[in-house]
C-alpha cells in the first residue's frame, strides 16, 4: 500500500524530537500509529544509523517472552550494553506490557536514550505515568486519515474530488480499507471487525464491563445521534422507554470509557456571552465516520451531521481546541482556537434558499469580534456575505 506520509503530526512531533521529553502516540487501533513511528524513525531520524534505534512492535510474536516492565528494561539493557551512544526506542502498542510506565521511567533515567511509544486507551496515561513521568512526556493524538490523505492514498484511481469525496463520506479514513478499493461488502466487514476489536479489547475487557448489551446501547445511541445536544439524562430516558434501567452516572462512565479508547469525542458547549464552559448537554463525534455506516446507519441520509463531523475532525488533525459555540438561543457549530487566535465554523449541506442562507450566516450578527467566521457547505457558488466567508467543504478539507 502507498504510504501517505502524514505532514500535520510529523511537523507537530518534529520540535520535540532529541528533546529528553518521551513522545506518546495515541488514538483508535488501526489508524496508522505503527506506520507514523516508522515514519519518524526513516524520514526525521533518517540520518541516525540503525543500530542505535530499537523498534519492538508488542502485538508481534517475535516480542512475545516480552511481558511485564522488567522484561522490557532487561531486554533494552542487552541491546544497548555498556555503549553511551544515544539510542532511540520505539514501542508500538507499549500497553499490553504489565507496569510499563515503570519501564519507560526506569529507560529515561538509566540510559542516554529518546522514547516513542504509541498507546490505544488514553486511561493508561493516568494513575502511575502521570505520576512517574509528570512533565516529561507529550502526547499526539493520532486521527484516521483526513480527507486530504484520503485523495493522496486513491489518487491512482483518477477520480474527480468530488466523486473521492463521496467515497470518503461513505467509507471514511480507516488506511487499510486502500485494500478493498471501495468494494462495500468486505470493506465494511473490516469496519465492523475493528470496531467490534476496539469494543471489546478496550473498553469491555479492560473496564471489565458485564452489561455487554447495555453498553453497546448507549454506544449505538451515541453513535447514530453524532452531532446532537444531549445529556447522559436523555440517554436514561431514552432507555426507559424502552424499559431499561440505567442511571446517568452508569451513561457518562461509558461514554467516558468510549473516549478513552479513541471511539468517541466529547465536545462541550462555549457560552460566547457569558464567556464560560457550560457543563451540560455536550455534543459526541465519532472519530471515524465509516464506522457509524458499518454498523447500520446512512452518513448519506445524514449528510448534515456526517459533513459537520468530517469538519470537527479536521479541526482537530490540524491542532485546534474545539467548543460548540452557545449565542443566546443560538448554536455556532465549532469555534476552533488556537495560539490565541480564533475561527467561527457553520456547517451546512446546501444553501439553496434564502431561509437557510439567512439562518447559517444570521448565528454571527451578535458576535462583535473580527475574528473569521466561516459558511461550510457543498454548494459550488460563493454566497460569502458580510464579511462572513463561504467556503465549498471539499476545498476547505483540502487546504484551498
């Protein structure tokens, strides 16, 4: 398969590099942690000589006596021995190592060394790595592929942007799906599969959660209302009509437990008046797509709330914080934020009439900053306004 090489985080991990911080990849299974560190270990450290860079991918048998934190620092101290070169570590998939932050530590202060790992639950970065190795480590959150990749990773197939674009919205980001060359039926086998491997590896079996169907539930439920306001209290009730039991603390500890294992992002809500968080009623997008359409539910039927997640995760790949914006009775999709600057984003399908015109340009006219603000749609004429630019979905996704 081509490897696409991933601009946004090799730029992001690239000051950091050489630098005594230890480098955590995290994000979903199968979104391209491995190939990334393979990446930096030939293009940034390209010119350092292979053997001073240790790789030890923890799925792969050949690492399989491998097992618990002592292992680990016994088999690194073989391989460096008495040399005092600098020696680069990679290890994929660390978590499947009993007490491996103790390692990690005991690398960092025992040898002359420069540490990436990638890790798929982001509640092993809590507890004792928090405390072993506070301030000295970094974390990149590593997405399926943006549409951009997408387009790069087709390009031989000759298809117009907008036809990728159609595939994309179908799909999704997931790189293995390159295999299938969009044949439906054994590419949405693989989604279901690795959704069904993330559920069950990282979440179920970790969390040790019994209620295996009232878990996937709520997860359903979350999934096919992406993009909707609503509370862990609307799930309850949602439920207890269809007579099951929950209480709202049980909702938001699974919910919680899907956004440590990369499957769900929770968004809050930015009173833009009152200038402050609000702590209810957030909104979850998936962080890939194509899984809500492997598991039984239209991101075409859907086309709003599936463009404005594509959108979300976008902002994020680029390195923006993301709110959902509160103006009176009024919601602003996204107002991304970065390095003290900020963008304002609606996203729409069309802006045919002039009703929905007026209503996606309108939510701006009691925001008084200069600040951009953006339309989103997939209409191909400019129905900027205002000072309020709009911009065709597909060539904001592409950078134009």
């Amino acid at each position: 398969m081509k490897l696409i090489r991933r601009s946004n985080y090799i730029n992001r991990i690239k000051p950091f590099i050489d630098k005594p911080i230890i480098k955590i990849l995290v994000g979903m299974r199968r979104v391209g942690k491995s190939t990334l560190l393979q990446q930096i270990s030939k293009e940034i450290l390209g010119h350092i000589e292979e053997d001073n860079k240790i790789y030890i991918n923890f799925e792969s048998f050949e690492f399989s006596e491998i097992s618990d934190a002592k292992d680990l620092f016994s088999y690194i101290k073989s391989r460096v021995g008495n040399n005092e070169d600098k020696f680069y570590l990679f290890f994929d998939e660390i978590q499947l190592i009993k007490n491996w932050e103790r390692a990690i530590n005991a690398l960092r202060v025992n040898f002359n060394c420069d540490i990436y790992i990638t890790v798929s639950n982001s509640s092993l970065l809590s507890g004792d790595l928090s405390t072993l190795l506070a301030g000295r480590y970094v974390e990149f959150e590593i997405k399926p592929f943006s549409f951009l990749e997408f387009r790069d990773l087709y390009a031989d197939l000759k298809l117009t942007d907008k036809d990728l674009f159609n595939k994309y919205l179908q799909f999704g980001g997931m790189p293995v799906l390159k295999y299938f060359n969009f044949e439906e039926d054994p590419g949405f086998k693989y989604l279901r599969d690795v959704y069904h491997t993330v559920i069950v590896k990282d979440v179920l079996s970790y969390h040790n959660i019994r209620d295996v169907d009232l878990f996937k539930r709520i997860l359903a439920f979350t999934i096919e209302n992406m993009g909707h306001t609503f509370s862990a209290n609307s799930i309850k009730n949602y439920l207890k009509n269809e007579s099951i039991k929950v209480s709202v603390d049980t909702v938001i500890n699974y919910l919680e437990m899907c956004r440590q294992a990369f499957i769900l992002d929770k968004v809050s809500r930015y009173d833009c008046v009152g200038k402050r968080i609000l702590k209810v009623d957030e909104k979850y997008f998936i962080n890939d797509h194509g899984f809500r359409e492997a598991v039984g539910f239209s991101n075409i039927r859907d086309i709003e709330r599936t463009l404005e997640n594509i959108v979300y995760n976008e902002l994020k790949s680029r390195s923006y914080d993301v709110n959902i914006g509160k103006v009176n009775e009024h919601e602003i999709d996204f107002i991304a934020s970065k390095n003290k600057e900020i963008e304002y984003y609606q996203v729409a399908y069309l802006l045919e009439s002039e009703k929905t015109r007026e209503s996606e340009f309108g939510v701006y006219k009691n925001i008084s900053d200069n600040f951009p603000k953006y339309v989103l749609s997939m209409d191909e004429n400019d129905f900027s306004q205002n000072g309020i630019r709009h911009k065709n979905v597909i060539r904001f996704l592409m950078g134009e």
